[in-house]
C-alpha cells in the first residue's frame, strides 16, 4: 500500500473550517486511475465559500491544481464525486446567490463544466437534494417530508451547437410518496 502525498496547498492553521469534496476514477484516454480533491474554505456568514480543485495522477504521482470556484457542496450527500460517463459530478451552491449547478469533471481532458440546477428545484428550501445515477443517466433526488421527485439529466446532440443538456421529471409511478402512493 502507498501512502500519497497531501495535495500541494496545506490546509491553513487558523479558526477557519475546511471541507473536502473528492472523487476516484478511471481516464481511458491516458489509461490513468486518477483523484479529484476540492478544498473548501468557508470564510465567515457573509463571505462567500471557494473550493480549489486538484487532480492527482496514480501514472505521474503528481498533483496538479485545476480550478477555483465560488461554489461549495451543496450538502454532506455530495462530497463525494459521482462517476459518469468520464467524468465526476458533485451538487454544488454558490454561497451568495444561492445558485445551484453540477460541476462535472472530465478526467481525461482534464477540465470542469457547469450545469445549471433547476430553479424549480431549488428555490425550496425544506427539499433535501442527493445527486445519483439512474437506468444509466445522471439525476438528482428531492425529497422533502411528503414526497420525492427524480429528475434525470438528458442529452440531445445539436448539430448546430453541440451536446444541449436538459432536465426531465420522471413520472409519479418511479417514485413512491410518504402517503404509499406509486
């Protein structure tokens, strides 16, 4: 067994708290086993949150920074990266504006995207959000005392723009309600 090296960036000694988002996978690409790691710093009630993102390579055993965002998990059901289609997603919030995106890592190119979260979903406070694979497709659980919604993440491809993403609701017989509805 192989003990690795701490990111390049040390934690900071002071009364600041750090969270960690994180992710393991598989490049194809560069046949890579590779670790995504996300330091969170949550400056303070009215200070926003910034994750920094490092990937770390089992081939080169090298970290290497990749990105900072004003954008921190969204909750403890998202530290950990889902793995689809060559990349890891985590349900994350922007601490000012509240917004919600999922920010994908591609493992082989290295680099992030963001999707956008549904407004309708977020803008209820008392939801709780978990992000999952389901019939192979990337979505998000919501749930709140009454009821749960599934939405699944679909792609089109466009041939004049590219890969368009969108959300779709499942429908109310995939999911059974706290009344035992299905």
């Amino acid at each position: 067994m192989k003990i690795l090296e701490p990111p390049p960036e040390p934690l900071p000694k002071s009364d600041k708290r750090w969270d960690l988002v994180w992710g393991f996978g598989y490049d194809s690409s560069n046949d890579d086993y590779k670790i995504v790691v996300g330091l969170v710093v949550n400056m303070g009630l009215l200070i926003r949150s910034r994750t920094r993102f490092y990937v770390y390579s089992l081939k080169t055993c090298v970290w290497k920074f990749i990105e900072e965002y004003d954008y921190a998990s969204a909750s403890a059901n998202t530290v950990c990266g889902i793995l689809y289609d060559g990349a890891l997603h985590w349900d994350m919030t922007n601490s000012q504006t509240e917004e919600g995106a999922i920010f994908s890592f591609n493992l082989s190119r290295e680099e992030f995207t963001k999707t956008q979260m549904l407004h309708s979903v977020y803008q209820h406070i008392t939801y709780s959000y978990t992000l999952g694979l389901m019939e192979g497709s990337l979505c998000l659980y919501v749930g709140s005392w009454t009821s749960t919604e599934i939405w699944v993440l679909k792609s089109d491809n466009n041939n004049n723009s590219g890969k368009q993403s969108y959300w779709e609701l499942l429908p109310e017989s995939y999911v059974m309600s706290s009344h035992g509805r299905i």
